[in-house]
C-alpha cells in the first residue's frame, strides 16, 4: 500500500483516495449506496482486501459523526432487527473468507441491485403501501448486507432491498442506515485485523484521509435536508443501480 511520502509525490493518487475516503463520508451522511464506490476506486491502485482495510478506520470515524448527526432520526424497529443480523453476517463472511471469492460476492450484489431497481421502477409505487418491518425478512436481508459489507464495504444493495420497500422518511432512512452500519463496521475491527493486520503505514494513511470523510458525511447530511421525499429515493435507485451495472460488467468482462 502506498505510503503517505508516496500519496504525496502523486497527485492524481492523492486524489484518488481522498475521494474515496470523501465518498465514505458521503455515505454515512446518508447516502449508502456511493460509499460503495469507495473500494472499487482504490482497487485501481492496491488490491480490494487491502483498500477495505485502509477504509475500515475512516469508515468507523466517520460513523461516531453520523450517529450523533441522526441520533434522533431513525427506525428503532429496523434497528433491532438488523444490527445482530448484520453482525452475523459479518461473522459468516469471516469464516468463509478463505472461499467466496470477491468475483462471486461482486456479481451476485450487481444482479440482485439491478433486478431490485427494475423491479421498483416497473411498479406502480406512488400507489403502493409501506411495508412494516419484518423480522424474518430483515434478518435475511440484514445478514446478507452484513455478509457484503464483510467483503468490500458494500452492504446498501440488500440494505435497501430490505428498507426501501418501508418507504421511511428520508431522514429515518438515512438515520437507520447510519445506526446498523456503524454496528456492522465495528463488528469488522477483530476480523479485518486477523485477515489483514494493520501496520502504522495504513493507519498514517489513514488519519491523513480522515478530513476528506469527515467534511463528505456534513455535506451529505446537507444534501439530503435539501432533497425532497421524491428525488432523495430516485438519487439512491439510480446510484445503485449504476453500481450494480458496474460491478456486473466488470466481473463479466474479467
């Protein structure tokens, strides 16, 4: 992994992570889906295991800032159900490391965001009720978010497969998401640790990017309380969507 000298020497490097530590930021003020742009991005530069360690710090940094942002935003409901499911899945994602490999993980997160999205948009939602929250289902979908979010930090799609459908205020949505991650991302420090021990290099690193995140997850706070009800939902579909397409084509395509 690149040393902080050597981020320096680079601007286009420099760049590119902190963007995706601001990305991380993003994210946890209330826009999971971006967040998930943040491994592949550095895995243009290191490998994806590697990036996900690196990130996992600024991930949980950045979290404590979240939490506190919507402390008074969220579903209790949802949060009962799938922080010990996302917990599990990160205990199933640790014990399967040596055998799902993170093409397997990468394709099967594309095909299932794809098929969530076209199937929201081919409904008539306008009409449709909100569904309650559900235990079995959460514990389903809140394992396999955990499970993802194990393997590269990318747990929105089940995530949102499990809530969207919920039809929460904007700011519960956001604030529920910010509460089960940043139990999940807590969950990963003993595991990340075990399969990648953390060097004083990646934490120098790091630290350095900590600003950028932190500066994206205020500005992510800001954009939501500026959206309406209506294109807040859309950016978050679309943004799966596009990501979902992404991770597709390029495990295809390898």
């Amino acid at each position: 992994m690149p040393t902080i000298d050597v981020l320096w020497s680079n601007p286009f490097l420099l760049g590119l992570f902190f963007l995706a530590a601001f990305m991380v930021g993003l994210s946890k003020g209330g826009m999971p889906a971006i967040g998930m742009l943040s491994v592949p991005l550095l895995s243009l530069s290191m490998s994806p295991l590697v990036a996900a360690a690196l990130l996992l710090p600024i991930y949980i940094l950045s979290d404590v800032i979240s939490v506190w942002l919507y402390r008074k935003n969220f579903s209790a409901d949802n949060v009962k159900i799938l922080i010990p499911a996302g917990i599990v899945g990160v205990l199933v994602g640790w014990a399967t490391a040596a055998f799902v490999s993170d093409r397997m993980v990468a394709l099967i997160i594309g095909v299932m965001g794809i098929s969530f999205c076209l199937y929201t948009w081919s409904k008539k939602t306008n009409n449709a009720p909100p569904k309650p929250a559900h235990i079995v289902k959460g514990a389903f979908w809140g394992t396999l978010s955990g499970f993802t979010s194990f393997v590269s930090h990318a747990g929105a799609p089940p995530f949102q497969v499990y809530v969207l459908p919920q039809q929460l205020p904007k700011m519960v949505f956001a604030g529920t998401t910010s509460f089960v991650f940043a139990a999940v991302n807590l969950a990963k420090i003993v595991p990340y640790a075990n399969l990648q021990p953390y060097s004083a290099s990646t934490l120098e690193v790091s630290a350095y990017l900590l600003p950028a995140a932190l500066i994206g997850t205020v500005v992510g706070k800001q954009l939501i309380e500026r959206l309406s009800e209506k294109w807040f939902f859309l950016a978050v579909q679309i943004a799966l969507f596009m990501i979902s397409i992404k991770l597709v084509v390029s495990e295809i395509g390898s």
